[in-house]
C-alpha cells in the first residue's frame, strides 16, 4: 500500500542512485546483491544485540532493492535478474526473522507462525503473477495490497526496536499478511470473471 504511495517522492533518489551505478559499470544484478548482503549484515547486527544497526541496514537494504529495478529499466531488465530480485526480497526477511528467533527464543512461536504466513502469501503472489497478464513497470504481474515491502520493513523495524512486545509484532504483521491475501485472492478472481467474459 505504501510503496504506490511513497513511490514519487522516492523515484528521484532511485534514479539518482541508479545513473551512478550505470556511470560506473555497476549491473542492476550487482545492485540487488548488494541489498542482499546489506539485508544479511542487518540480520548479523539483530542476533548480536545491535538493534539499531540492524534496521538502519534493513533500510539501505530497501533502497538499493528499490534502486535495482530503476536501474534494471535504464538497461535491459532480465527474467533472471527479476527471479534474483524476488529471491532476495525473501531471504532478507526470513534471516531478520530468524535472527529474531535467536535473540529472542520465547518468541519463536509467534515468528515461526509468521515465517509460514510470508510463505504461503508468497505462493500466492506468485501463482496470480503466473495467471495473469502483466499490465504493470514490473516484470510480471503486481498484485498490490495492504502489506507490501514498506510495510513488511515497517513491521520488522518495530518488531525489532520494540522487542519487548514482539509476540504482539510479529501476530499483528501476520494478521495483515493475511488480510493482504484475502485482498489478493478477491482481485484474482475479479480477473478471471472478467477474463473469461471478455470476446475472443
């Protein structure tokens, strides 16, 4: 929901971002690696008690996700950079979760309900990017929704810096992972209705 929404106002620094990395050789491929390994320090800094550090990676990490697609645009977006991509966004979430876990194993539980809910959105999410046509800048189907990337980093920052709640967290993240789904399933069906009542 917040990323349509924040989206113009962070365009300009993405593409900031993304004619420097052109200038100097740097692929979009390299660009979402470096997220990635951004995204893994920050996990690293969660599990051994450095909380802040922690989400201020997670957020660089963001950013350069963010900034690989513009960078993508600028040359020759790929299908294997978009599966890189994709791939990424998800084991930067799960190592967060599980350096959560680490930190704090009386809240294992709640982060393992969690981890099953991103799983199960995720084949969803894929599944509609398969069934439907893409209309959209991305390379495949978008199916926006309340929790999307900005929100999920929302989610993990509070669980992070409010750990004494994060039981609490981590079962409200679920909840809107799970009304994201119900919100994604209605618009596929929609898509089909309409689909196969358009004419040939």
């Amino acid at each position: 929901m917040l990323d349509s929404h924040a989206h113009r106002y962070l365009q300009p620094v993405l593409d900031l971002i993304a004619r420097r990395c052109l200038r100097m050789g740097v692929s979009a491929n390299a660009l979402t690696l470096a997220g990635l390994a951004c995204g893994l320090l920050a996990a690293v800094a969660v599990a051994s008690g450095a909380p802040i550090l922690g989400v201020t990676l997670l957020w660089l990490s963001g950013l350069l996700d963010a900034a690989d697609g513009t960078l993508a645009r600028m040359t020759t977006p790929s299908a294997l950079g978009a599966v890189l991509d994709i791939t990424s966004d998800r084991v930067v979430e799960v190592a967060l979760i599980i350096a959560l876990a680490w930190r704090y194993p009386e809240a294992r539980m709640a982060l393992l309900i969690l981890t099953a809910a991103i799983v199960v959105a995720m084949s969803l999410f894929l599944s509609m990017a398969a069934a439907l046509a893409n209309s959209s800048a991305k390379s495949f189907h978008y199916a926006p929704g309340l929790a999307e990337r900005t929100e999920g980093f929302l989610f993990l920052s509070v669980m992070t810096l409010n750990s004494s709640h994060l039981v609490t967290w981590s079962l409200l993240f679920c909840a809107a992972i799970l009304f994201t789904m119900g919100q994604r399933y209605r618009d596929l069906r929609v898509a089909l209705a309409e689909g196969a009542s358009s004419p040939d």
